[in-house]
C-alpha cells in the first residue's frame, strides 16, 4: 500500500557514519491520550536508547523515558499533564556507536480531565474529504479518484464519493481502495496520531448505483480494514453490493469473521483505516461510476 505510516517518509536519519547506512527514526506518534497521560511510540532502524522531550511549546522543558534499554520499538508514557492542553514533543534516540538522532517536533491535545481519547470518533464529510485519499499501488487502481460531494442524496447530505474504475480480472483495476492516515487528518474530537480502536466496531455507510453490483451470481463487494503502526493489516468481511441503496458496511478489530488479519496486528495502535472495493470472485464484470461512502465512525 502506498501510504506513509509513522512518519515513512519523513524519517530523521543520522549522518555521523563513516560506512555502511545510518540509523533513522520514524516519526513518532501519541495516542491512548487521557487529560493527563499519553503513550508516544515509534521505532528506529537499529537498537537505540530513547527518550521523549515535552513541555507547552517547542523549547519542551520536560523529559520522559531516560535509562531505558536499547530497543527497536519504543513507546514511552507521558504522565502529570493537564486536561485540555496543547503538548509539543519529540523524541530523542541515542546508538552505541555514539550517534545521536532527533524527531521532528509533534503535538498532541489532552481532553477533559477523566476522558480518554477517543471515546468516539467520526469521518462525517459534510464539507470535505477530511484526508481521505486513493490508493496508488499498480495492483489496486480501481478507485480513480477521491472527492467529497455536497448537497443532499438519498437522505444524505455531504459524502465521500470515490470514483471507480473496477473491472473484473483485470491484474491492477479489479479492485482498489481508499484511506486516511490518523497523523493527517484524526476525526473530529480526536487527537492526531495513533487510535486505539481495539474490539470496537468501525463502520461506515456505502451507496452505490445498480451498476456497481456486477455479475449478480458473483456481486462486487466493500470491506472496512485497519493498519497499525508497524504496517501490519486486518481486514472485515466482504459485503456484497446487493441493490441501488445505502447500505451499512462493519468491520471489529480482532473480531469473528474478519477476511484477513497479519499474525501480531495490534488494534491499539492503529494509524490507518480505509474502505476496499473489489469485484466478485472470478466475476469479469466493469463499472465506471461513483460510489458513496459517509458516516465513517467507530
């Protein structure tokens, strides 16, 4: 999948090495945020001591984390914060050949005391695509585009609409998919970073035209899925596309029923959720048009 997952594309490298790659850091990412704690976690390359700058701006003042053992993957709680309060934070990481790597800084914002972020979160798409994008992979490409459609259909007003180009056993259009990154774009009410939706349910409302059902003995379908932190994926059941309506599409983390889920997949640090179409079995059917999704919410 084509998405930057912990900061992949932003990753802080040191340059202090004579030979050989150095080390690097993705960014790192807050969650399980309460009014006055949150875990912050990323990872680095190679083992390497960590600890976690903080404080109300950029100068931080804080330091959490110091006298651990080196590590690859790192997750560090901040505690003593106050309630509805902007953080800024960083993370340093030191190696054993003496190098010294720094993140980029990040924030994140604390709810009312005795909250826990998030109690519920909502992709609603009233007046945007609220960061949702296509994917690009050459073997998912049957979503063409991703864009959000105001006004009123269907008793629904302000929806996501992607697209679609499916066709059915075609190597790279039969089926494709649509995402958001929680570092980019977090629902409403809830802190950017990484969401612990473990066993909750996530679902979302998908509209699509008649055509878009396909071979009737072999329907295209929808499926909700999540990825965590360490790129790891599980995906819900497929629901077929029946009839021209709206229609309710679920997924729960770790769940009964789930169609795919990559051993160690960890539903309390998730960073991704999408919403995959794909084309019915050996189904060779095509349909060229839109389909709606809204009230995307877990």
């Amino acid at each position: 999948m084509a998405f930057l997952l912990a900061g992949a594309g932003s990753a802080c490298k040191s340059n202090n090495r004579f030979m050989g790659a150095a080390p690097s850091t993705t960014d790192p990412l807050a969650g399980q945020v309460t009014g006055t704690t949150a875990l912050v976690y990323w990872t680095t390359s190679e083992s390497m001591t960590s600890e976690v700058h903080y404080g109300l701006d950029s100068l931080y003042g804080s330091v959490a984390g110091t006298g651990g053992s080196a590590r690859l993957d790192h997750s560090i709680t901040l505690t003593g914060l106050s309630p509805s309060t902007l953080y800024h934070f960083r993370v340093k990481n030191h190696s054993s050949a003496g190098e010294t790597l720094y993140s980029f800084d990040r924030a994140f914002q604390t709810p009312e005391i005795g909250v826990t972020a998030p109690i519920h979160g909502q992709y609603g798409f009233a007046s945007s695509a609220q960061g949702w994008v296509r994917q690009e992979y050459m073997d998912s490409r049957a979503v063409a585009a991703v864009s959000q459609t105001a006004g009123t259909f269907q008793g629904r007003s302000g929806f996501l609409d992607l697209t679609l180009d499916l066709r059915g056993g075609h190597p790279n259009y039969s089926k494709g998919e649509a995402f958001v990154e929680f570092k980019n774009q977090s629902p409403v009410g809830v802190p950017m970073g990484f969401i612990d939706i473990d066993l909750r349910p996530l679902s979302a409302w998908v509209y699509a035209s008649t055509g878009a059902v396909g071979n009737v003995s072999q329907p295209n379908g929808v499926q909700l899925f999540a990825i965590d932190t360490s790129g790891r994926s599980e995906y819900g059941p497929f629901t077929v596309i029946s009839q021209e309506a709206w229609f309710q599409v679920t997924y729960t983390p770790l769940g009964g029923g789930n169609a795919f889920s990559t051993p160690g997949f960890d539903s309390t640090k998730i960073a991704l959720i999408g919403i995959k179409v794909g084309v019915g079995d050996s189904s060779v059917a095509v349909y060229q048009g839109p389909l709606y999704v809204d009230s995307v919410e877990f």
